[in-house]
C-alpha cells in the first residue's frame, strides 16, 4: 500500500472512529451512579456475552451481522438444522393452501424456537436471561449454580437460536448494567433519548422521528448508531443489517415459536402481535395465561388477570394506532407464533417507589418464561404436512 494511501486510510479510520465514539453516553451530573450491589450471576454486559460465546462447546456460535458500530451481532445454535424440503417462501405457500410448501414440518421433526435478546439496548434483562438459558444448555446450571435439568432436556429435544442482543450499539451506549431500584425516568433518559434542549423524547414520541437523527442531544439505547429502532424497521426494505439478519434467520429456520425479549416498568407479560391470524393469536393467549399462571405459582411478579383478555377484533377508528412490527413481520416470512415479552426492569417512581423485582426475580422470570415456551411447545405444536 502507497504511503498517500496508507494515511488517508489511517486519518478516514481516526475520523470514522471519533465519529461512532461521539455516540458514546456516559452518565449525566446529577443522574444516580450505576448499581453498585449488581450480582455476578447478573451477565448483563457485553463483554458478559463475549464471554459466554468464547466458551461455548455444544452449540455453534455464529456472527450473524456487524452492527453500523462495527459490533459483531451473535446467533447461538443449539440442535441439528432439519431438511424442512422448502419448494416456496412462506406467503407464497399459505397462498397455494399449504404452509408445507415452505416447511414440512411432522411428529419426526424437532420443534424450533427462535429466541431474541433485546433490540432496544438499555432492556438489559433479556442479555441476563438469555446469557445463563446458554449457560443452562451448555452445563445444566445457572450463572447461580442452581440447576435446571428440566430446561436443558427440553433444549436437547428442539433445535434452539438463540441471539443474546439484537442491539450492541444501543447496549453499548447504555451506561446503567441494571435499573433496579432507580427511577423511570432514568431509564427513559438513556433509554429513548432526548433532544438537543435536554427534553426527553419519551414513549410514544420516541417512535415520531425515525431514523433516530437531527434533533438529538442523547441518542437513546432504543437505536443502533445509526439511528434504527429496530422493532419498527421498513420490513420490506430493511435499513438496519440488524433487522435483515433477524427476518433471514427466521425465514431459514421456520421457527414454530418467536419470543422478543423486551422490558418495562410493570410486571412482566406477554404481548401478542396485531397483525397475525386469529388462530395464532388464540395460541399465543393461552400461553400468555400460562406463564402468568407460573409466575403466580413461583411467587413472582405477575399481572392481574383480567389484564389477559381474550382476542378480539378491534373497531378501528382513523387514524390507526395499531403498528405491524418486527414480530408481526417475523409471522409474515416465517409462520412463527411470535410475540413480544415484556419483563419488569424493576424502576421505581413515585407512585412505585418499591420495584417489582429483585436481581434473582428478574432471572427467574427471564427462566420460567422459557422454560414455559419450551413445554407449550413441546405439547402443542402445529404441524405442517
């Protein structure tokens, strides 16, 4: 390489690397330090994830996609790939009156679940679940030591993906590893951003301008350095390498179950898709109460039960409020029975001022919901022949 080229690579490197450093949030004067108490079975860093997939020898460890900050975006495999003998993608095939034109799927197959870490990057707590669910498929046991010989049977019976955190940009930026115990609005802070006077973007408002760019003072952990949320990406034309990698898993894989892990200041719940049909919505709100039934039973958090209510067909005024997102997409190139899993980050506010969870709930919630998905799974699955 000529000296004038070697330069100009070096000094485009030095700019490229100021540039994606500028993105970099440290904690505000004024703002609570990080968590100090945050237990060691607690794997919610990135270097937690790096760590984990560095010492994996059962499952394959596969580098999916580079985030637009030039982290590797990890998949961890778990169980052969079966010969679905795809002929058509999965519309095409629901068109023909089949879905077994995509993926013939019988009592001989094993069943597939597709896991998801967090696509917004401060919902730390699915990189907590999902970095001991591989420990757990690695070692039979927990980050605590405890066993869960239950989990890692059923892990044996199904062929299992598993990405730790569909965000590391975002999760980088985050500069808390927990939200126990501090308020909301923090999270909401570093979490969904805030304009360049300082004022919180917050929910909804944080989904008004995308990508996420111009009037931006913190670029919140919900977005990858280039701005993407994610979870409302254009589907049909992706603009993060993130969401394309997600959707091509999915569509290779033909999970039979979807989870994207998310969290927020309540007690944990699953929340169904709008866009998917009637059949699946059913499936999905009997495994809702379920979990919820679990929970209760587990003496964790869980939500009242008149808050699970049954499907129903919406009267829609316009202007819609009702969005087709990541995991409606996810049904839409897969069949997956596929939902969103909001689990408690465990913040206070002042009508809240105890959380909801301590550090062990949050991994027994993270645990239990998985374990649920995978007995659902296992005794109810649909087949396609």
């Amino acid at each position: 390489m000529k000296r004038t080229t070697l330069f100009l690579y070096l000094l485009l490197t030095v700019i490229f690397s100021f540039e994606r450093s500028f993105s970099q949030i440290t904690i505000e004067a004024g703002d609570p330090p990080n968590n100090t108490d945050i237990p060691d079975f607690y794997k919610s860093k990135l270097a937690d994830i790096e760590e984990e997939v560095n010492n994996i020898k059962i499952g394959e460890v596969k580098v999916i996609t580079t985030s637009p900050g030039g982290l590797p975006v990890y998949a961890v495999y778990y169980g052969e790939k079966e010969d679905f003998s795809p002929q058509a993608n999965y519309n095409s095939a629901v068109a023909a009156l089949n879905p077994a034109f995509y993926a013939k799927k019988d009592s001989s197959s094993k069943p597939v679940i597709f896991f998801i870490g967090p696509v917004h990057g401060q919902e730390v707590e699915g990189i907590v679940g999902l970095v001991n669910l591989i420990h757990i498929a690695e070692t039979g046991k927990d980050f605590r030591g405890q066993e869960w010989a239950s989990i890692k049977n059923k892990i044996d019976k199904c062929r299992i993906i598993i990405i730790p955190c569909g965000n590391p940009d975002g999760r980088k930026r985050c500069p808390y590893d927990s939200f126990v115990g501090l308020p909301s609005k923090i999270m909401t802070k570093y979490g969904q951003g805030t304009r360049k006077d300082g004022s919180s973007w917050g929910w909804p408002q944080a989904k008004s301008l995308h990508p996420m760019k111009g009037n931006v003072g913190i670029l919140g952990a919900y977005f990858n350095d280039d701005g993407i949320n994610m979870m409302h990406d254009d589907f049909f034309a992706p603009m993060a390498n993130e969401t394309k990698a997600i959707l091509d898993i999915a569509r290779f894989e033909a999970p039979d179950m979807t989870v994207s892990l998310h969290s927020y200041g309540n007690p944990p719940r699953i929340i169904p898709a709008n866009y998917v049909p009637w059949f699946m919505k059913k499936h999905v709100n009997k495994l809702t109460r379920r979990v919820n039934l679990r929970y209760e039973k587990a003496n964790l958090a869980y939500v009242p039960f008149d808050w699970i209510s049954e499907p129903s067909i919406e009267d829609e005024k316009f202007p819609p409020h009702t969005s087709f997102n990541l995991i409606s997409a996810l049904h839409h190139v897969s069949g997956t029975m596929a939902f969103t899993f909001e689990c408690s980050h465990g913040t206070v506010t002042e009508t809240i001022p105890e959380p909801f969870v301590t550090y062990g709930n949050i991994l027994d919630i993270q645990l239990n919901l998985y374990e649920e998905m995978l007995d659902y799974l296992l005794e109810n699955r649909l087949y396609w022949e």
